[in-house]
C-alpha cells in the first residue's frame, strides 16, 4: 500500500468513526468513504517561492461570514499541464503553519465549489513542497456548522488540478 493509499484509509476512517469527524453522526452512519481523485505523481511540486516583501496581514472571509487571519506570506509559481500558474502561500499568524487555500477549474463539479486547501511544507533548503494529492476539502463541505477561509481570488486557478479530494458526495 502507497503512502497516500495508507493516509486516504486513516483519512476515511476518522470521518467514519471519530467523534471529531466532521461529520454528523446521521452522515457517519452512511459515510462509504472519501471520493478522490488517482494520484497524480506530476502535482507533487516542488516550487521556489516568492517571498512577498513586505508580508501582510490579511482577513479572508470564512463560510459563515465571518473572517480569519492570515499572514500573505509567498508566491509558489509552478506549471500545470505546461500553463504557468502562482497560488500565493499564507501562513498562521499563531503557530507559523502554512496554508494555501485555492479552487481550480472544475470547481463546482469535480471538486468542491468554495475551494479546497493544501498543507505546504517548507523544506531545508527553504523551497515548498506542494502534494496536490493530499488536497483536501475545507470542514465547511460536509457540515455547515463549520467556518472555513475562503480562496482568495489571487488563489483561482483556471488549470484543473485533478489530484487530491473531490467533491463530497452523500451515498444515497
């Protein structure tokens, strides 16, 4: 079993079983799994980044209206089935995590429509590691009680990235 296949089986049963899934426990009863997309070797990236100089605080808008912070940290420029693209890397002012919301062509069909999220890791040599394969829908896609950061537009791919979660579907 691959390393994604062994993260999206974990992945699958926190949401099935965790009492902190997402999920209501309604939806926990009839959850199957996960929908995701094969994976895609050529999405995990590895992007010298920009540094944005100066950072810049930031308030996102959330799901539910309300806004997070966030510090405008990087541009990750890198290419998407030969089209040259950018998303810009956040990081939280708090812990320093960095985050990268962004929603891509198939937005409102084969992923979620609000965008989705990718966790970026900077590696020793100070370049980012972008693994589209472990993108992942926000909370806010299977329960509305959740508040989550929406893509900034400057995060709008129009590339698709078919690599990571799709769209949540409920199991009739």
């Amino acid at each position: 079993m691959s390393q994604l296949s062994e993260y999206r089986q974990q992945k699958d049963a926190f949401f099935k079983e965790s009492e902190s899934s997402p999920l209501r426990p309604e939806q926990r009863e009839a959850f199957r799994g996960l929908r995701y997309f094969d994976e895609a070797p050529e999405l995990a990236i590895v992007a010298v980044p920009e540094i944005l100089d100066p950072a810049e605080l930031v308030e996102m808008q959330t799901s539910t209206g309300a806004t997070a912070t966030y510090l405008r940290w990087a541009r990750a420029p890198f290419s998407v089935d030969g089209k040259d693209v950018a998303l810009t890397v956040y990081k939280n002012p708090g812990s320093g995590d960095l985050f990268l919301p962004f929603q891509d062509a198939d937005r409102g069909s084969e992923t979620y429509g609000a965008g989705r999220y990718l966790d970026v890791y900077e590696l020793s040599d100070g370049r980012l590691y972008l693994d589209f394969n472990y993108a992942y829908n926000p909370y806010c896609a299977y329960n509305d009680d959740w508040s989550c950061p929406l893509p900034p537009g400057e995060n709008r791919l129009d590339v698709r990235i078919r690599a990571g979660e799709k769209t949540y579907h409920v199991e009739e």
